[in-house]
C-alpha cells in the first residue's frame, strides 16, 4: 500500500477555540521505500500563533501572511493523500485540525480521502513501555540523524517520522513486504507436482545487490551496531 507520512504546524493547540494549519508536509513511501515525492505548504492562519506555538515553529505573522490560504492548497493537498495509508505521530492531533480546516470550507473529514491511518506514537509506547517516545527521543533511540532540527517543521518532520517508522516497524514480516507478492497456493503447496527439468540459476544484477547491500547497512544502523552477521568471518 501507499503510505504518506505527515506532520503539520499549527498556531496552537485547540482548533475549537480558532487555532489554524500554518505548515503542512506530507513525505510518500512505497514498498516501505520513501520515493522523494512530497507536498509541502506553508499557509496563512489569518491570526496570530499563540508564543509557545511560535517558539516551537518559528513561523512568524510577517512571514506567513503572503502564505496561500488552505483553500488554494486543498486541490494538490487531498489528491496527494488520496486512498493512502496516512502515517502520523501522536494522530488525533494532526487529524483533529485537519478535520476542522476541511470542515470549514465544506468538505468531509480527512478519512474520507485516504485508506486508514496509523498512528505511531500508540506503536511507539507499545515497543518502549515507560520510555519517552517524541519524535526527538524515537530519531535518538533509532539512530535517525535529527541535526537539522533546530525548529519544528512539517515537512522535516514528516521526513523523520518516515525514517523513524521504517525502523521501529522493521523485522521478518516487513523483509517480506519489501516487494509486493501473491498469496501462496496452499492446494498446490499441500500436493506439490514434481519438475525434473535442470533448476534454473538467476542471479542477482549489480542493482539488486546494490539494494541489498543498501538494506543490510540499514538494518545495521537500526540495530546500533548490533547485527550478528558483521562479526562472521567467511570459511578461508
């Protein structure tokens, strides 16, 4: 399935009482591979944001107000999530004030454009009872560079989130979802018919073990080093 990891900036914390979206990113993953495809917006509020939400993002008044309006966004914004699987720390926020910028141009709520959404921060606490699990603590625990986060923004946000979900959902049942496969035959596996015919070899192109290669270092950096496999030593 189609992923879109997403982070939004607001002018506060309660739609209710007015707050807006003043920065959205959206960062795609197929195939549990981030394509380089992304959507990202900075918006007008038409209001201030309250002085913690402004320390945090640093989006000022006088930088947002030549910002298009989420109505001039909405077009590009719904059909980049459109029927995919929308990926989101700490959801009911995110969704909560897109929900309320959808209501008030008249359109239903966001679930009604995507397939489902998944919420990372529930996953996280799972993984890592009594631990802190904000993005910050999860780039640390999983070994994502977050040196370039000097202020909270959507879309690098959103970027890290997408590193951080591919490690922290990293194991056996994702190595066979890296590609897309069929469902067994489990009539032709119970009664298997016998080929005599010479068993083909196919081996690996210079990209497919280049990916592999490529999959083996990620897997050692979510790992913090730990992989047993970088300690054998080949038979001389």
């Amino acid at each position: 399935m189609r992923q879109v990891v997403l982070d939004t900036e607001t002018t506060g914390l309660e739609p209710a009482k007015g707050h807006r979206v003043v920065e959205i990113g959206l960062v795609e993953i197929v195939h549990r591979r981030r394509t380089g495809s992304v959507f990202h917006a900075y918006l007008n509020p038409e209001r201030d944001s309250d002085p913690g939400a402004l320390q945090k993002h640093g989006l000022t008044t006088e930088f947002l107000q030549d910002k298009p309006r989420f109505a001039e966004v909405l077009q590009p914004f719904l059909e980049f999530v459109q029927d995919a699987e929308l990926v989101i720390h700490n959801a009911p926020f995110d969704i909560g004030f897109l929900n309320h910028e959808l209501a008030r141009l008249n359109q239903p709520p966001i679930t009604s454009f995507c397939a489902r959404v998944t919420d990372t921060l529930p996953k996280a606490r799972e993984l890592h009872p009594g631990k802190r699990n904000t993005l910050d603590a999860l780039c640390d625990r999983y070994g994502v560079d977050r040196s370039k986060r000097e202020f909270h923004g959507a879309l690098l946000d959103a970027e890290l989130l997408g590193d951080v979900y591919l490690a922290m959902t990293r194991g056996q049942d994702s190595l066979l979802m890296e590609t897309p496969h069929e469902a067994p035959d489990r009539a032709r596996l119970a009664a298997p018919q016998r080929d005599h015919r010479p068993l083909r070899i196919q081996y690996a192109s210079l990209e497919e073990i280049d990916q592999h290669v490529q999959q083996l270092e990620a897997l050692q950096k979510a790992s913090q080093g730990q992989c047993n496999w970088t300690s054998i030593k080949p038979n001389s």
